[in-house]
C-alpha cells in the first residue's frame, strides 16, 4: 500500500508489543477476520522498524512502551522512511501529553488495551480506509486537559529528578542551577498540575505521560 491507492486481499498488520499475551490476544482478534492477516509480530522498536520494512504492513498496532525505543520514537522512524504508514498507538496509557504526542509524530490513531476486539476491528479497517481514529473517551480525557497551562521543557528535567527523594539541593546539582531556581520551578509545577505536594505532582505527572517512572 502506499499513501494513494490500497491493495487488494486482506488487510495486512504488524503488531508492536512486547508481552507476549498481548500478542496472542490481538493475533487470535486479527486471525477470526476474514479480511484481515497478521504477517508480522515485533517485541521492540528496532524489531519493528526490521518488520515494517521487510512487510511494508497496512496497518501497525504499537504499544507505547518498549524495552528498547518509546512506541512514538519507532512510529517517528518508521514514518521518516514510510511516510505512508498508517499506525495505531495502542496501549494501557491514556495520559493527555501521551495523546497529543502520538497523534504530532503522525499516528492514525490512539486506542487503549481495554478496547473490546469489535473496536480494534472497526479502527484497523478506519484507518485502513484513511481515517483517523481516536475514541470518544479518548478524545474526552484530551479536551480535559487542552486548558491546562504547559509544562516547560525546563520544569519537565526538574520533575524527572523528584522521584527518589531527591532535595532541591541534589536537583540543583544535578542540572547545573542555583537551589533557590529549583524552587521556583517546583512551585511552578505544583501549580500548574494543580498539586498539593510533590508526591502528588508525580503522581499526576506520571498519569498524563510527562515523565516514567
């Protein structure tokens, strides 16, 4: 396939995770449609990118998190040598940041695990045809937090560095900035994610996909 006209036959997919059950339960999905066929199954982002190249599937089904490469960083280098690709995150994380990052890097859809078989199938065979899909919940918990003000890039480093009880000395260190900056920008986060402490903010920053822990 490429990015004007569709093959005949099935429709052919790669799929990207690396839990092996996951695996078996998409293939067993794929492999009851009759107008469906699973050439090929990735349990990392360089096997995935391998895959795609030597299957050039239709649509690929990737999981966000990967032992090697972030499931956004493969569907960036997959569609820097494919720019045709049709791809659907499809993972347990519904954090906003995740969502607005995915769909930036070019992915056709956003889908979490929790989708019963009857919506992978009908996403698949959407964006297939072209179009995009994200869910109406998943579309929801995006709008939720379009009115949040941004994290800067700068306040993002200090946050990775809250985790493991580090001080607001360790931090500074660690980033090369005076102790008192530090405090300024934990301040800043505290605020802007609407938190009451630090371990609060962690929380919330993991579930939006701003950092992992």
């Amino acid at each position: 396939m490429n990015e004007t006209t569709q093959q005949t036959g099935p429709i052919r997919i790669l799929t990207v995770d690396d839990h092996p059950l996951i695996r078996a339960g998409i293939a067993a999905i794929i492999n009851l449609q009759p107008d469906m066929e699973l050439v090929a199954t990735a349990a990392s982002g360089r096997e995935a990118i391998q895959d795609f190249r030597k299957h050039k599937p239709d649509v690929t089904l990737m999981d966000l998190r990967l032992p090697d490469l972030s499931g956004i960083d493969t569907l960036i280098a997959i569609r820097a040598e494919f720019p045709w690709a049709r791809i659907i995150i499809l993972t347990t994380f519904n954090g906003d940041i995740d969502i607005q990052r995915a769909l930036k890097a070019g992915a056709y859809g956003y889908m979490l695990k929790s989708t019963r078989g009857n919506e992978l199938v009908e996403a698949v065979q959407k964006v297939y045809s072209g179009t995009k899909n994200v869910p109406p919940e998943v579309a929801a918990h995006l709008a939720d937090n379009m009115s949040n003000e941004a994290i800067s890039e700068r306040e993002i480093e200090v946050l990775r560095y809250l985790p493991g009880g580090n001080r607001n000395r360790d931090i500074a260190e660690r980033l090369f900035i005076s102790e008192e900056t530090v405090k300024s920008h934990v301040k800043h986060i505290m605020e802007k994610l609407g938190a009451n402490d630090r371990t609060q903010a962690m929380s919330i920053a993991v579930r939006r996909g701003l950092i992992q822990i």
